[in-house]
C-alpha cells in the first residue's frame, strides 16, 4: 500500500468525545470514524487489523473442528417468543417491522437462530456433536455507548455453538472452546484472564469471561494470589468470616442515635465495627417488598441478588416507595419486628450474633441482635460483593486481590436451554427422542481490537502486536525527491510484497519529523528507515515500534530477517481438528 493514495486520515488532536487511549488513537491514526454514538466506520487500517484478528479466530476455530456458517441479522420474533427471550431480553434489542407488519430484532445474539438451523437439519445422534460459528454485526441498543469500540451499538463479533448428544459431550466440546480461546488471545497479543462468570441473559449454568487487564476496563475481577481461582466481580465468591461479637447471651437494647442513619454514621456513633452490624436494604420485587440483610462492611450485588430472587425485576427503594410502605423507615429499618416483607440474608450472617441493626423507630437502633434468636431468615444466599483481601473460596492460603479488565469474549454451558423450549431434539441409538446439549461461545472481535490498543500503546501512539498490524513493515524514505532513496524504497517495496509481507510505503513528500510522527501513531511493529545512513554506507535501519532497538542491515538482511517473523515454521502447522 502507497501512503500517498492510501486512505489514512490522520487527526494531529483527539476528537473531544474520546476518553479512553483506544477510542482517541483509532480515531487519530485513521483506522476508524465516528458515524453516530457507538456505531464506527472502519476505515482500511482498521479493516485490515480487523481482518487479522478474524483469521486468527478462523484458523483456531478450523484447528478445534469447527465449522463457519453466515446467519441472518434480521431474526423473527417467533423464534424469540419460543425461547422466551422476546420480552425478557428487553430494550437492548433493537427491534423493527417489514411493510407486512411482522416483528423482527436486529440480532444481540443468536441461539434462536442456529437451534432452528440444526433442529430443522438434524435429527440422528449420527449427526452429533455439531459445532458452527460465524463472524459478523451484532446490534445492541446501549443506554449508554461510551469508549468507543469498548461499548457500542454495533460491533462485530464472533458467536459459535455446540450441539451434544449428552453432558459429557458438551463438555468436551467447552473445554476445546475454552482452550481455542486462550490460543486466540495469546496470538493476539494479549495478556489475559480466564474468569468464572454470570450467565445473565444468554442462560445456562457454567459461564467463563476472557478478561483483559486494563485501567480503563468496565469489569471487575477478583483473584487468588496463591491459586487459579479468578471470577467476575458478579459472580466472585469469598470466604465468610462469621461476625460474632462478645456479648451474644445478651438480649436487643435499644440506643439512642439521633440523626444517624448511614452505617457509617451509626458505627462511628456506637463506636462499632461497620461488620459488626447488619445492614437492612429495602427492595421492591415484582411490586412486593423484600428485605436484604447483609454484614455492614458489604454492598449487595445485584447479580448475584437476581439469582436469589429468581428474577430480574427489582430495584431499591425509591423515594415513592418509602411513602407508599410508611412501615419502613428509611435509614432506621431493621429485621427485628420487621412485618410485610420476604426477607433473605447473606451467608455470611448465618452464624453471626450480638450485631446492631436499626430498630424500625426514627433515630434508634438495637444492639445485641442475633439471627435465628431475635428475628428468622427466609433464605440465606450469597449476596455480597468480595473485597479485596478477603479469604479465597477454593484454597486455604489465599487473599483475593481485584483489578479492572475488558470483557473479549465469554463462553457458556447452555444444556437444555435452547434445546428444551425450541425442540431441537436428536434420535438415540434406540430410537428414544433425546434434547442436544448445548454450549455458546463469543468473542468480541471490534472490542478485542480495541482491547489490544489499550494493552499496546504509548504518548506517541499505537505498538501493534505482530500478528494484528495492519502491515509488517512500514518504509521511511526520509526524503523522496532523493532518487537514491526513492528507487532503494521502490525495490524494498517491491521485494518484501514478493515474499508475501505486508508493506506501506510512506512515498509522501512530507518532511521527515511529520513521517516519524505519522509512523509512531499507526504504530507498525516494523520501520525501515532509509536515509543518511543508507546514503553513507548503503544500509538501511531497521526499527522496533516497541521498544525503539535499531538494527543497520542490507535490505537482503532485513527481509529475511522479518520474512523469518512472519512467517515462522511453526505457522501452518494446524490440525483439521
């Protein structure tokens, strides 16, 4: 690619709306622009790295016997009514009507689709295990985009499925997802986490997030520092230590605690540990109200709330709320007493005893207070969110320590899900009508680029990993009216396509500051530098995006050099699976 006509517009300022380093660096080097609030052009760099990545995941994909197949965007409300998913899925569909009046969604996803697909076209166990996937849009209306490719309103992404004959099957078929994924994301270039995770509303029981470790990064992780248990914030288990004060023989006191309603205020008023006391969270679900009890130092995760509940129709109390049930008392509500609502308790207060808690009576609260005593419990359940330092769940010697990641991909043991309710139903060997086991598998592929970015940059612009750049060489002639230089670029050119890299050939006549500067910001891993050394020796300078090193070499030396580097003799080797 000749710079001079390729169509890169470059910014010198980052777009005012772009506040993370991915978002303001694709805008400025001109792999992307914006057309609305999260929906992106791809300009052709950003289409080429694109591309890469989507060959990665094709190779790996072909490797773990998967097979490619292209689904419509446009999916009828049928489907989604069978699966129970059209209402339940909410306003994040987008959603449309053709001339006819018939109702469709623009596709969030598509387990709908390709469990008609493989229940339409199958029916043996001879035609067991099934694993397809496909790359491209999927459409999802954000409240709020933000991010840039981070969080949008369209994006491309890979989405793939197995079809199993039994349990066992399905899980052979996650562990080869599970393990094509991690081969993915290291040949992107990414440092990377595996993390257990919610299910949410894809469903099934067993779900694992690929994590990539950035500042930046909207999900939270929590992880061992001594074993390999890692999960998402939602779903992040921990090892309780049972609050239990010195006193539990005594029966509940009421104090005075004038004006003091945070936990905050009352233990600081008390003199009492925040654990020490319970906190008492109001929540109206499905229109009734439920009483959330945790330790004082918890908040309530609301993911791991919905699991209790049974449901995702809840929220807090809202001011309305407090006037319409004046039984509870906002910032003095406590168990004790408490009449006309479900109440369920963290784990973590099973055992406890001689707490504080509010004692439904402006300005007071009651000491002494122990669960199963003085007040009863309609289930107890993992609520809280994990700290960092708290014990780790599966090993006796770890503290979970947390950080911040982007989600690239998740995959998920859908079972019966999808097969249940859609019928996709496989004939056994006895001729007994059996479901197909299922599991899901996606990869952001327009995050991932973005994720990349965020891991590979610096104050001058982007450092593309090998297998991602847009190219594997980027040529400098420092001044093409020179005629030396210009026809040692021209022939470098030339001979490096021959070999099959990938070559953009800066061939503008612009001044030397402003190639450097332009070179920096694309950020190819590779640049050879042709100029007052090549005049004085012959030599061109070879350079590394990355960490600066210059090599003086013959232009035969650097070709076979980074011929050697892209083209490794390990690449290729991929079974058929």
């Amino acid at each position: 690619m000749r710079q001079s006509r390729a169509f890169i517009p470059t910014l010198k300022e980052s777009p005012a709306d772009a506040e993370v380093a991915s978002h303001r660096l694709l805008l400025r080097a001109g792999f992307m622009r914006k057309v609305a609030s999260g929906i992106y052009d791809f300009l052709p760099l950003g289409t080429a790295v694109l591309r890469r990545i989507m060959d990665i995941i094709r190779e790996e994909m072909k490797a773990a016997g998967a097979q490619e197949v292209l689904l419509p965007i446009l999916q009828p409300r049928e489907l989604w009514e069978e699966s129970g998913r059209w209402s339940r899925y909410g306003e994040e569909m987008m959603r449309l009507k053709d001339r006819s009046g018939r109702e469709f969604g623009l596709g969030p996803t598509h387990e709908e689709m390709i469990t008609d697909l493989v229940r339409s076209n199958t029916g043996s166990y001879r035609d067991l295990p099934l694993n397809l996937y496909q790359i491209g849009p999927k459409y999802r209306d954000e409240l709020r985009p933000r991010f840039g490719l981070l969080r949008g309103r369209e994006f491309i992404m890979k989405d793939g499925y197995s079809f199993d004959r039994d349990e066992e099957g399905m899980l052979e078929s996650y562990r080869a997802m599970y393990e094509a994924y991690g081969r993915i994301f290291t040949r992107c270039g990414c440092a990377w986490r595996a993390v257990e995770a919610d299910t949410g509303l894809i469903g099934g029981d067993v779900s694992h997030e690929f994590m990539v470790p950035a500042e930046i990064g909207e999900a939270q992780i929590a992880y061992c520092d001594s074993c390999e248990y890692a999960a998402n914030l939602e779903k992040a288990g921990y090892r309780r230590e049972t609050p239990r004060g010195p006193r539990p023989d005594l029966r509940p006191q009421e104090a005075h605690t004038p004006g003091k309603r945070t936990i905050e205020e009352v233990s600081g008023f008390l003199g009492v540990e925040p654990r020490m006391m319970i906190k008492c969270l109001m929540y109206l679900v499905e229109d009734r109200p439920v009483a959330v009890l945790l330790p004082g130092d918890r908040e309530a995760n609301e993911a791991k709330l919905a699991r209790a509940l049974g449901t995702e129709t809840f929220r807090l109390f809202a001011p309305e709320d407090w006037e319409r049930f004046p039984l509870y008392l906002q910032g003095f509500v406590g168990p004790v007493g408490l009449e006309g609502a479900r109440v369920i308790a963290d784990q973590g207060l099973q055992e406890a005893a001689d707490l504080v808690c509010g004692a439904n009576r402006v300005d007071h609260h009651l000491l002494h207070v122990s669960p199963g005593r003085d007040f009863q419990v309609d289930a107890y359940c993992d609520l809280g969110t994990a700290l960092e330092g708290d014990a780790c769940p599966r090993c006796e010697a770890g503290r979970l320590r947390r950080e911040a990641g982007i989600e690239v991909g998740q995959i998920f043991q859908l079972k019966t899900r999808y097969s249940l309710p859609l019928r996709a139903f496989y004939r056994d060997e006895r001729g007994e009508s059996r479901p197909m086991v299922m599991g899901t598998y996606g990869i952001g592929v327009s995050r991932l680029m973005a994720a990349v970015v965020e891991q590979n940059h610096d104050d001058r612009g982007m450092i593309w990993p090998e297998e991602l750049a847009p190219a594997d060489l980027h040529i400098l002639p420092l001044d093409w009216s020179r005629e030396e230089l210009r026809e040692e670029a021209e022939a470098l050119y030339r001979e490096a396509r021959e070999r099959g890299l990938e070559v953009l050939l800066d061939d503008r006549d612009e001044r030397a500051g402003s190639k450097f500067a332009d070179a920096d910001l694309i950020g190819i891993p590779w640049r050879a530098v042709i100029g007052r050394e090549f005049l004085k020796t012959g030599r061109l300078e070879l350079q590394a995006r990355r960490d600066g090193e210059k090599s003086l070499l013959s232009r035969g030396e650097l070709l076979e050099r980074l011929t050697v580097k892209r083209h490794p003799a390990a690449r290729g080797k991929i079974s058929a699976g």
